[in-house]
C-alpha cells in the first residue's frame, strides 16, 4: 500500500519526486523519504514523519539535488511509523531501497544477516532487501546481477527500486505481487507505484509483469523477464487528465468525487441497453453457459457483489455466491460447475482479490470477468473478460464514485446474463428507462445535501452508530455504516432490520442514533415495524425514506425524503445519500477526510 517513485535524469529529479509522492500519497502517509544522488556520487537523503508535506519541509532546510534518485511514502507494515523505519533504507553506505509490498521471510534473513555482520537501523521487512543487495553487489560489482540475486531470495510481495552511489546513472526496480509501471521519457525514466504519480512528467507507461526487472538510466531502459531474458512489454499512452487532482470549488477530494458521480454514472452506463460485447469479444459465446456466478471482492467492493447477488438470482435467475476475497483461499469452498468469477476492484491491484481469483478451481471455472476502474491493471490482465468503470482517478481513500459506477457495470452484467437464461424475467425489468434516469437521480439527490448536512451534526458527539436496511438495501446499509466509521471514527455496524430482535435491539438507546434505508419496495412495511421497535425503546431514528414511502417526522424519528426513482438505481440513489452523511460527520469532527488515520487507498499487501 505504500508508494514510490524513482526517477534517473539529465536534470534534477527532486521535484519529480516530491511531485510522485503528492500524487501518492493516498497509498499512505505514515512517513516519507527520499534519496538522491548527484553526478560527483554522492549519496543523500531525507526522512520525516507523517505526511509529504513534512519532507518537502527537510528539503526546504537542507536541500540535496540529484538526477537519480528514489522516493516512498509508507504505509506501516513491519515496524511502527517512525523516522528510522521510513523509507529509503540504506546500506553499505552505498545502496539504497524503497519498497512497497511484504517480504515474508524477513525474520530469518534478517537473522542470517546479523550473523553475516549486518547491522540494522530500523525494524522493517526492507531493510533486509538492502543489506542483501549491498552484499551482492560488493561481490561482483554489478547493480542488475546484485538485484537479480537477491530477490530470489526474497519470499511475499515486492515492488523495489533501488539505486546505488557508484552507479550514480541507473535505478534499479524489480516487482512481484506488488504494482510497479515504468514511465518513458525523452532523457528521462521513471518507475512508480501508479500511472497517476508519473503523469505529470509522462503519457507513455509501459506495465511491469511479476518477475521482471528493469535498469533504467536517462538514455534508455532494458526490462528482463523471470527467466533473465530480455523482454519486450507494450507501451501504453494515456491521455493527461488536467483536472484529475483539480479539488476545484471543493473542499476535499471525497466531496469532489461525490459529485462527479452524475457525470459518471452516465459514462459508465453508456449508451441503450448493455450488450456481451462490452465485456469482450468471447462474452456473447461465454454468457450463454454460465451456470452461476461466483463474486470476489473486498470492503467497498465486497458490498457492490452483495447488492449484485440479489440482482442476478432475481432477474438472471442464476445461483450467486459472494466471497470475501481476503478469507476465501483460506478454506474449502466449493465452485459450481460452469460458473463465471467475478472479481471487482477499483484499483484493479487489491492482493487479495488478485489471490483470490487465482485460486478458484479451474476446472470449474467458465471465465474470470474483471469489474475494475483502472485499465491495465493486474487484474485487468489476469482475465479473460473485463467491464472498465469510468470513475476516473479517485483519490478519496474513502470510495464513493468507484462503488456506485461498480453497481452500473454489475447491473450491466446481470442484463446481459438475464438476456440469455432469463427472458422472461427480463422483459418485466426496465433496464432502459433504470439507465437513462441514472444521472438525473443523482442530481437529485445531490440536491438534499444542505438538508443531509444539517441531520449529521446530530452525529457528531455520538461514539456509535446503528445502520439498518432490508433485501437489497441491506449492502446499503453496510457501505453506510463503513462510510462512517472510516473517515469519522465513529464505531458504526449495520444489520439487517429483521434480526434486531435477535441481539442489536438490546444496544438500542437515546445515545445511539438509528440509521435506517427505507425505499418505497415491497419490504416496506415489514421494514416500518422494525423501526417501531426502536422508537418504542427510545431509539434516535434517521430515516432515509422514498418521497412515496409514508414515513413522517416525529418524536425521536427525523425523515430526510429521497426521489422516486427505478428500483434498479435506488441503491445507488440511497448510496449518494448516505455518502454526504458521512463526509459533513467528518468534516464536523474535523477529522481528515481524503486521508483517514491507519487506512489507504490501494491495498497491495495481504
């Protein structure tokens, strides 16, 4: 989950790379550092804690400048956040190291170094990727045969980029398991975490596959596969997004993605009804022999598949299974014959997910299909059918415009799939008219935000929230609750209405606000009667509730009305909603909302 850059050049990188790390830091910002060496090769570097922001600060006191250089910000791993276990680590006096990923032999390597006479300065797992380097290289002298030895001996994830003082001309990067791009210049390389921290500098990236290791100087770059031959990746250019890190009239990122989400969903959704061919030119072949469908997904994510399976058991009329990516390889589960896997991931580079999908029992398995925000990505490439999302670069930690934009494209596959197994079901579903007000919805909701603004700060002292939602809202009703408690800190659970008597109603008191997602569906009154069970025990209700629903504000009950809208889109509808609840929380509390404390935006570490 942490980010790094690195950078060899015929001018001074330092601003390439505090510039990567800004665009970065959402990856983390427990600490930041950065290395350079300059012509005469000398070796220097700086380290702070906390955010990029406290290293710009060190290179304002004491600047160092160089055209090769390397920098990270970290997310904490192996060794709390601290100076001495920021990144680079350094070795030998000569060769430095960033990483992002985990090295999970770290302990008895490390223990082997120390009786080889290494001496350690930090408690992390890279610090042993330096030293092993340093070792090998002082050997046969050469940086790329020193890299190439050491990381077979690493075990884990890694994405590496490594320089040294005598070479001061070449970065040295090597990845596996963890995202790593090259970015092509003209007398000037790069490498990065994402596409996103080299931008402002390049539009031509070039996508590193697990195993290989590159050298790059300023002239030119030789990419070496697993095997330790030559390799030739595509390249890849990517139009520039001026706007993509613009914060514009807004005040946070978080709130800038939630309303971009009109313009989004709309692009996303497309033109007319969904066809196979927007998930690859196999689908139309493919579609017609799913036998069930099989989601892997995590967090945000894992929520879209749950709203899915209702959708694909009630319209495709197809089995659905929903798994947590991160405990399903961990126990015996079973696939169905014939079943189409799913995996969904903004960033495309979640490890879990990635693990997850490269577990499932093949013989089982008819196709893998992508649900993903990022096009060439890992998980991009790892399958067979892919649906890009056209969120955009989110920079939030907190996903709002990914997941609801996850919603469109699963709600695209399960027409596609209910063309095929399910027509009679299907010619009872509007799916034409659902997608053509999906904009229009947005903005209407978008509209109660001064509304939604002035309800949460009845939220701001509580230390606990209830959420409740019934059939579909239920998932709703989980992303709601995950929306709070990770930009607000407030501990918030969500369960689903019916089961309150079964053990949540006895935490039901006036200090503990009631969040309930009430849409006008045929669960409504069974979803009205649970709610009188709160009121009736002094519960604090807040109800999100359809204009057409009948629900009124009273003692104890405050009712903010949603729009009508199709049923298809009214969990994106309630969604948008309960996103504004808790970023005007956030904001209130006056926590940092685009960047929550221990979290990060892309986790590429199990």
């Amino acid at each position: 989950m942490c980010g790094i850059v690195a950078v060899t050049a015929r001018r001074d990188c330092t601003e390439i790379l505090l510039e990567g790390l800004r665009r970065l830091e959402y990856r983390g910002y427990d600490s930041a550092g950065m290395a350079l060496i300059d012509r005469a090769g000398n070796l220097s570097s700086h380290k702070a804690l906390g955010r990029v922001a406290a290293l710009e600060d060190a290179q304002q006191a004491a600047p160092i400048q160089g055209g090769t250089g390397i920098a990270h910000t970290r997310w904490a791993t192996h060794g709390e956040p601290s100076v001495a276990n920021a990144h680079p680590h350094i070795a030998a006096d000569r060769i430095a190291v960033v990483h992002n990923g985990i090295i999970e032999n770290h302990a008895e390597l490390r223990e082997a170094l120390i009786k080889a006479g290494c001496e350690f300065r930090s408690e992390t797992d890279t610090e042993v990727a330096a030293h092993l380097i340093a070792r090998a290289v002082e050997e046969d002298g050469d940086l790329l045969s020193a890299v190439t030895k050491s990381v077979r001996q690493l075990e884990g994830a890694y994405a590496l980029a490594i320089i040294d003082r005598l070479a001061p001309d070449t970065v040295i990067v090597a990845r596996q398991g963890s995202p790593l791009v090259l970015g092509v210049g003209i007398g000037e390389h790069f490498a990065g975490s994402d596409t996103l921290a080299l931008k402002s500098v390049t539009d031509t990236f070039i996508y590193l596959e697990d195993g290989d290791i590159a050298e790059l100087s300023a002239d030119k770059f030789t990419i070496y596969d697993v095997s330790g031959s030559q390799a030739d990746r595509a390249r890849t250019r990517l139009a520039l997004q001026s706007d993509e890190d613009d914060l514009g009239q807004h005040d946070h990122y978080m709130l800038k993605e939630i309303y971009e989400q009109p313009a989004r969903l709309r692009e996303t959704a497309g033109q007319g009804v969904p066809t196979d061919s927007l998930f690859g030119e196999r689908a139309r072949d493919l579609f017609p022999q799913v036998a069930a469908v099989q989601i892997l997904a995590c967090g945000t994510s894992y929520h879209a598949g749950l709203v899915a399976r209702h959708w694909i058991e009630s319209m495709a009329g197809l089995p659905c299974q929903v798994e947590v990516a991160s405990e399903y390889r961990y126990r015996d589960s079973v696939t169905l014959p014939n079943t189409l896997v799913v995996g969904i991931s903004q960033s495309g580079e979640t490890a879990d997910t990635l693990a997850a999908l490269q577990h499932v029992d093949a013989s089982r398995v008819l196709a893998r299909l992508a649900i993903c925000n990022v096009d060439h990505s890992a998980m991009v490439r790892e399958c067979e059918l892919v649906y890009l999302t056209k969120a955009g670069a989110e920079i939030g930690v907190a996903s709002t415009k990914a997941f609801t934009t996850q919603l469109v494209a699963l709600l695209a596959l399960t027409t596609c799939l209910a063309r095929h197994h399910a027509p009679a079901l299907m010619a009872k579903t509007d799916v034409a008219t659902a997608l053509e007000e999906i904009e229009s919805m947005a903005v209407r909701v978008l509209e109660q935000d001064a509304q939604i603004k002035t309800l949460s700060q009845q939220f701001v002292n509580k230390h606990h929230a209830l959420f409740l939602g019934r059939g579909i809202y239920y998932p709703i009703a989980l992303e709601g609750a995950l929306k709070l408690k990770e930009i607000s800190y407030i501990h918030a659970e969500a369960y689903p209405a019916g089961e309150l008597k079964h053990g949540p109603l006895a935490l039901v008191d006036e200090d503990m606000p009631v969040v309930a997602v009430a849409p006008d569906d045929r669960l409504m009154e069974k979803l009205r009667s649970n709610l009188e069970e709160v009121r009736a025990r002094g519960g604090q209700l807040f109800v999100f509730a359809s204009e057409n629903a009948g629900y009124a504000s009273g003692p104890g009950c405050q009712v903010l009305p949603l729009p009508a809208c199709s049923p298809l889109v009214g969990p994106i509808a309630y969604t948008i909603a309960l996103q504004l609840l808790s970023y005007h929380v956030a904001v209130a509390k006056g926590t940092d909302v685009d960047k929550p404390r221990n979290l990060a935006k892309s986790v590429t570490v199990e």
